[in-house]
C-alpha cells in the first residue's frame, strides 16, 4: 500500500493517522500521553513495517495513532530519521530530500564545502 508521509525533525516520534490505522486493522500494545502542536492527548501505541520508496525497510516500528493533516498517513519523527543519514538539498530551487540507513562509516559535514564555495 502506498501512502504519504510528512518528515518531521521536529517530531520526536513516528504517528500514524487514525483512518489508516483502521484500515490496516492495527491494534494499540498501549495507550501513552503524547504532545504535539495541538496539545496533549492519550494515543495508542501501534507495532508496524514501513517500506520507503527507495527500498529501505524499517521493520517493528512503533508509532503513535492521532490525527494528521489530511494529506499526510504517516508522519516519519526523529525516531526513523535517526536511524541514518538524512540530507536536504535545494539546488536549482527544488527540494530534494534523501536518506540511507545505516549512517555512512564517516560523517558528511558540508561546513567545508561551504567554506570552499563562499571562501
């Protein structure tokens, strides 16, 4: 099943909206407080596989059920986004985004080629 999602670095969790949780028949493990932008709330907790476009399969995720925009299922937090190495570019006035799992064996740090460019 295809679904969209927003990358949030600013989540700390994953959330999975209430219509799609219903839809996969998903059953909360638990019930937990959480806080978001719209204030606090009891969730529950559901188990579930999520296969990225790229290929990269994060098995046993847990992610919380709430409501999302509407055009947003699932709302990927830090939780998934550190799990590897998360790049945002904007070259030629479009945003592309990528990630790998697990990180690369060495850090990428574009601070020196920032350095390069601007010297």
């Amino acid at each position: 099943m295809i679904v969209s999602a927003i990358w949030d670095t600013g989540a700390t969790k994953t959330f999975i909206n209430r219509h799609l949780s219903e839809k996969l028949t998903l059953t909360p493990i638990e019930f937990q407080p959480v806080i978001g932008a719209t204030g606090s709330q009891m969730a529950g907790l559901v188990v579930l596989a999520i296969k990225l476009p790229n290929g990269l399969f994060i098995p046993d995720k847990r992610a919380f059920i709430c409501d999302l925009p509407d055009s947003a299922h699932i709302l990927i937090g830090m939780d998934i986004i550190q799990l590897g190495d998360f790049h945002i570019s904007n070259a030629g006035g479009k945003t592309l985004f990528s990630i790998v799992m697990p990180s690369l064996p060495s850090p990428f740090n574009l601070a020196e080629e920032a350095d390069r460019l601007n010297g």
